[in-house]
C-alpha cells in the first residue's frame, strides 16, 4: 500500500482547501493533510515542529495577517523545510506574482482550477516530479 503523502496546505479559504482534498481523493492518492488559515499560524506550526514534515506545501497568497509572499520567505528561512517542494496555489493568475515567487524560492506555481479534473491533471504531474532531482540540480546551481 502506498505511504500516505503529507501535505500542509496553508489558506484562509475553506472551500479551496476542500477542493484541494476531493481532488486528491478523485486521484486515490492516500493523504495527510495539516492545515492552516493564515501564514502566521503556519509559521508556528512549522517553527515549533507541530506538524511532520510534510511532502508539499500549498501556499496560497492572498490570506489575512501574512501573506503568501512574506510566508515564503519566512519559511525559506527555516532549514528543516529545504527540501519541501513549496507549491503556490492561487487564484491569481498574474505573471508578475509567478515570477516574483519563483525568485522567493517556490517550486510551482498553479492557479486555482474551476474544475475539479483540471486540478487533478495538475496535481499528477506535481506528483510525478522527480523532486529530488530538481533539489539537486538547485543545490549544483547555487540558485533558489
């Protein structure tokens, strides 16, 4: 049986949380799921070690008290999450916000799908990603 994937989705949105996690079980992929509403309460489940060490982190970027790009850079910052794929799932769609993150140190960028099956075909190839390959080659170029 495959080993449940641990995900940490932090959004103030319920309903995209949900979204996310239908679509995970529409793709029978087993999950853990920790949530948080707000990059401050992610910080701190993060910084105090209240969650494991999830697989991937979805990042929204528009959430009350932190936002996505300030939560970003806050958790570039703490080591125990260097090799956690950061995946900013938004409903933006604006260039400037996908190059801005990526330059922050995200590794995806997917803006929220309407559909549930389009979020599912985009969530395959996330989970198809060789990631420790993308780690390395990120560490061999000095770039984040």
């Amino acid at each position: 049986m495959q080993k449940p994937k641990k995900l940490f989705i932090i959004d103030d949105d319920e309903d995209d949380q949900l979204f996310l996690h239908e679509a995970m079980n529409d793709l029978k992929i087993p999950i853990d799921c920790y949530y948080a509403n707000n990059g401050e309460s992610a910080l701190k489940q993060l910084r105090n070690d209240e969650i494991p060490v999830p697989d991937f982190i979805f990042l929204d970027l528009n959430m009350p008290k932190l936002n996505g790009k300030e939560c970003l850079v806050e958790i570039k910052k703490l080591p125990r999450y260097a090799n956690v794929p950061i995946i900013i799932y938004t409903t933006s769609s604006n260039q400037k916000d996908k190059q801005e993150t990526m330059q922050l140190g995200a590794h995806y960028f997917l803006t929220k799908p309407t559909r549930i099956s389009e979020l599912c075909t985009r969530l395959l190839e996330l989970f198809s990603t060789d990631w420790k390959t993308v780690f390395k080659k990120t560490v061999t170029n000095g770039s984040h």
